[in-house]
C-alpha cells in the first residue's frame, strides 16, 4: 500500500482523542440534581391534584426526573460530544421508555376504579 494512502476501513480504527470535561460541568450537574431532588421533595409535599389535574404532582415529578436524567446522559456518559451513532442510541433508548411508559399507562387507565388489596 502507498504511503499516505488510506481505506475506508483504516479510518474505523483511528481512536479520537478522550473528551476532557471542565469541572464546572460536573459541579452544574451536581447542582442540578440536589436542586432537582429538593424541588420533587417540596412538591410532593403539595397537594397539587385538587389545584390543577388528577396526577399533576406525578407528571412534575417525572419532568424533573427527566431533566436529571437527561443532564447526566448529556455530561456524565458525554453523550454531548458522542457521535451521531450515539445520538441515535441515546435517543432510541428514550424512545423505548417512551413505549413502555405508553403500555404501562394504557393497562393502568383502562382499569376500574376500586379498592385494590394486596
């Protein structure tokens, strides 16, 4: 082979350089989650289903729990300098917890209301 010369398939096996995250990011994520964590202790401590809907405090918690998750998939598992290939994983995973979260809530609404004993 020539010098200089290179296949399509030398370039699968060039390693990047490792992503070197500044610290902030991860002290931002940290405060992220403890205030995130504080913020879904004090609204279940609300009742917020007589304010605004039947299950409004269930729907606030799991935003707030998907914005931490989504922080720490972004920095922690750097995701947000990944390639596309990972974008696409990452993206195919909340997408599939977005259908069993689906199925999950179609079995659970179509049941009758009742007293449930274990």
């Amino acid at each position: 082979m020539a010098e200089g010369y290179k296949t399509a398939g030398d370039a699968e096996h060039q390693h990047a350089e490792p992503h070197i995250v500044p610290l902030i990011y991860y002290f931002g994520v940290f405060a992220v989650l403890v205030f995130g964590t504080i913020i879904t202790y004090f609204v279940a401590t609300v009742d917020l289903d007589g304010r605004l809907f039947p299950g409004a405090n269930t729907l606030i918690a799991l935003l707030i729990a998907f914005l931490k998750m989504t922080c720490v998939v972004l920095i922690f598992m750097h995701v947000r300098w990944s390639s596309r290939l990972i974008w696409l994983t990452a993206i195919a995973g909340f997408f599939w917890l977005a259908i069993m979260f689906a199925f999950t809530m179609q079995d659970y609404l179509t049941r009758s209301a009742g007293v449930f004993t274990g």
